[in-house]
C-alpha cells in the first residue's frame, strides 16, 4: 500500500526549519514495523500542496500501531499546518512506492476515475482505500527530465521534486 500525507505551512518563513524537522521525522517513520520507505516531495505547481510524503505500508494495520501512534502525526507543527493543503490517504495499487531519482520527478492527479491520458506519461493508478479519502484516484507518474510540464499543469497535474534521499 501506499500512504500520502500531503501538506503546507501558513508561515512559508519558517520552511527551512520545517524541512530539518521533516528529515528527522521521516528517519523516524521508517523504525516504525510494516514502514518500508519514507520519502518526501515538493512543489511549486499552484493550488496543490507543497510538501508530500510518500512511505511504503505493509498494510492499514500499521496505522493501529502503538508506536506508530506515538510518532505520528506534524508534532509541534500542526498549527503551522495549512488545512487547506492538509490530507491523508491510503491507496492500493502498488505495494512499494516508486523509485523516483534526484533527476526525475513524480507527476501527481487525482481523479473522480482513472481516465487522464497525457502524451506518453503512463500513469500507475492508486485507489484510495482509507484515512482522508479526498479522492476516489490518484495517477503517479515518474517522469524524466525535460517532460511538459506546462502541459501537466494545464491539466492539474501537480509536479514534484525529490526532496530526501
């Protein structure tokens, strides 16, 4: 399974804090049993969300978890969030997240159905099994360099930079 957690700051003057943060949370994400990787993302495509978190899940178990309860979640964070970018959701689909190298980006839409064609991007279609649910599809792409973006704009699809290793 794949779990995104997408998000956004009010303050934008306290990113390069929040990115330290962010290195270290996701370090800590990955000691969590059925946590397989932890990776995240950012963007600068308007009206999407900033940051994503993409991590590899064994399954929705993980999430009842004790230890994963402890650690989860924005900390000291959370008022600094932006809920208007704020959401969670778990997919089917793909049961490792995708590799996406330094040089690539992932390509992200949502989707009342999987039906977005865009030349010769080939979106893996993710159905949404669980948390938020703020979509009923989810298309990732790993794209390389060079790819229209323009062209995902046009049609919403938001574009994201490796951030972490």
């Amino acid at each position: 399974m794949i779990f995104m957690s997408q998000s956004g700051l009010l303050d934008r003057t306290r990113e390069a804090e929040w990115d330290e943060w962010y290195v270290e949370h996701l370090r800590i994400m990955e000691t969590v049993d059925g946590i397989h990787s932890a990776r995240r993302f950012k963007s600068e495509s308007e009206g999407c969300p900033p940051s994503l978190a993409m991590y590899s899940v064994e399954a929705i178990a993980v999430f009842e978890d004790p230890y994963y309860q402890k650690i989860r979640g924005m900390g000291e964070w959370l008022p600094l969030i932006d809920r208007a970018f704020y959401c969670r959701n778990l997919f089917e689909g793909m049961s490792v997240a995708p590799e996406v190298p330094a040089d690539r980006a992932l390509w992200v839409v949502d989707r009342d159905t999987p039906d977005l064609v865009l030349g010769d991007v080939g979106f893996t279609w993710l159905i949404s099994v669980g948390l938020d649910r703020s979509t009923p599809y989810r298309g990732i792409a790993v794209v390389p360099p060079g790819a229209d973006e323009a062209l995902a704009h046009e049609a919403g699809v938001a574009v994201y930079k490796p951030f972490t290793p």
